[in-house]
C-alpha cells in the first residue's frame, strides 16, 4: 500500500491551471478589513460573513 505522501504530489500543470482559472472578488471593508472570497460564493453565505464581521 502506498503511504499517505506517496499519494500527495505536486500538482498537474492541469490542476494548477484549474485553480488559477477560479476568480476572486476582493471586499474592503470601511474599517479597513480585506475580505476574499470565490467568485462562485453564494449570496446568503456572503451575506453571514458580513453580517458576523460587522458585530
């Protein structure tokens, strides 16, 4: 059987381009807060995390 690193590599140069393909959308915050996040995040959850970083 092979171990646990054996099975963890480097990535593809597929699977690096699939993760550079993802967009992110940048968030500032007027207390200065940087918020990243997916551009596939869905409206309620974005909407959660505003809501708990605004108190």
């Amino acid at each position: 059987m092979a171990s646990p690193l054996a099975l963890q590599g480097t990535p593809t140069p597929a699977e690096s381009a699939q993760c550079r393909a993802v967009q992110q959308i940048e968030i500032v915050l007027p207390d200065g807060t940087a918020l990243r996040v997916s551009e596939a995040v869905g409206t309620a959850a974005l909407r959660r995390v505003l809501a708990a970083l605004r108190g």
